[in-house]
C-alpha cells in the first residue's frame, strides 16, 4: 500500500483543491523547468493550470508507490531520490524493468497498460515526488500536443529498452549482459552503479552472487578498477569486447579469449 490518498472524483463537479502557497508554488514551477524534460515542453499557461493540480509525497526507502493489479490513480514527476520498476516472477523472483530517477516519470506507463498497473514501482531511497492525479494527467497529455509528442518518444525508449533487456536475456551471458549494464552506467571514467549487487542482478536475469564474483573477474582483467564509491572505467574496449561476447568471462573458470602469457 502506498500514502498516497484517493484522488478526488473526476468531473465538473470535483472539489476545488486547496492552493498551494506561492513559495511552494514557485519552488515547484522552477524545479519543473530545471529538472524535466517532460514540463520544459508545456506552455507557460499549461505549466500554470497544473501546478496547482500537483501534491507533494515523500516515499521512504523500499515503500510502494504502486503494485502491480492496481487501478492507476496517480502519475509521479520525481523531484529526489530513486524508483525500481519491476516484475514478479510466479515463484517470487523480481526482475528489474527500469530504475527511474530525478526528473523521470512514473506510473505514465498506463496510457499503454490498460486498465491496470502491470508492473510495481518501489523507492530505493528516500524519494520526494510530485503527484498528478490520472484523468487530469490523461487531459493534459490530450491537450498538449507538446506534452503527447514528447510522451510519445519517451514511451517508445522505453519500449525499446525493454526489448534490447529481453534480447540479452535470450542471446547475451551473463558476463556480456553486466559488461552492457556497467556500460549503459559510464559517466566520464566513473561507472555510477547506484544499485546494490543484488539489484544489479534483478537487472540483467543473475544472482547476486555472480554480480559480485564477475564484478571480481572484470577487475582483475582490468576492464575496470574499484574506487571509493563503485567502480572507473579502465579499458573500455575490453569491456566491450566482453559485452559482445568477443571475450567471454566465467566467474568460476578462467577467462577465455585472452592471450596467454608466454611461460618464461
């Protein structure tokens, strides 16, 4: 269950909502402007009519913000903090579609849905949001061709995302899939992870176990190195190589498409 109260009826007939006051209201206009793509692209006068249709929620670390079966009540914009997207197997095991962060949308999705949240959105951390009822969501996306373009190209990402994870899961290693998921997290040299192993796994179709002994092998071959926070980029060629497939990478044997050192 998530805090998030009931939205009210939809209609002519709703109950006005209590304002909100003008420092909260500006705080949010710019941090909209700042942190989101999605609100850059509404008008100043769509911009005005929703703010006020906005609440803030906060989120603490692993609560629900929605499960999968619900009826969608609420779209979130997240102003701080981390949202795992994620399914359920039927013997229990989740698998991780997506982690949404500042900036990102969630509970969007619907619009394709139907009439039920498919997936489960949980905090990963102390999360701040801002919170849209659905059907004036659904009446912004419809009278914002600004706003449905650009819903139209983040949904189709996604879309795609979901079948590159798919396509790996089928054709890739486990080795290959990690060394795309530290690739897909480089920023400069760092690799920012920002998962726990076992999240990392729920990622890529392995357990948590495998993350950490392949992490273990990708060091030692100096695809990458440990610093204080996560990992560096070492040699990003070699950590393609392994991501193709071109070198294959056992965390229990030793690694195979490398040149032996000649016995001295």
């Amino acid at each position: 269950m998530t805090s998030v109260l009931p939205c009210a009826p939809s209609g002519p007939q709703r109950p006005r909502r209590r304002q909100l006051q003008i420092d909260t209201y500006l705080r949010i206009a710019r941090s909209l402007r700042r942190i989101s793509r999605i609100m850059n692209v509404l008008t100043d006068e769509e911009l005005d009519r929703l703010i006020p249709l906005l609440t803030e929620r906060r989120f603490a670390s692993r609560q629900l913000l929605f499960s999968a079966g619900e009826v969608p009540e609420r779209v979130f914009l997240l102003l701080k903090g981390r949202v795992k997207l994620y399914h359920t197997s039927d013997n229990g095991k989740e698998v991780i579609i997506d982690i949404a962060a500042k900036g990102d949308l969630v509970g969007d999705m619907a619009i394709l849905e139907g009439e039920e949240h498919t997936i489960y959105a949980r905090a990963l951390e102390e999360t701040v949001v801002v919170a849209i009822c659905w059907d004036d969501f659904f009446y912004l996306v419809q009278h914002s061709p600004g706003l449905a373009f650009t819903m139209a190209e983040i949904m189709a990402r996604r879309l795609s995302g979901v079948q590159r994870t798919l396509m790996n899961l089928v054709s890739k290693p486990v080795s290959g899939r990690l060394a795309d998921a530290l690739l897909d997290r480089v920023d400069g040299d760092d690799v920012r992870l920002g998962l726990t192993h076992e999240e990392l796994g729920q990622t890529i179709g392995t357990s948590r176990e495998t993350v950490t002994a392949l992490l273990s092998r990708f060091v030692t071959l100096g695809a990458i190195e440990h610093t204080d926070d996560g990992y560096r980029l070492v040699d990003e060629e070699l950590l393609r190589k392994i991501a193709s497939g071109a070198v294959a990478v056992s965390p229990r044997h030793p690694v195979r498409g490398q040149p032996t050192a000649p016995k001295s």
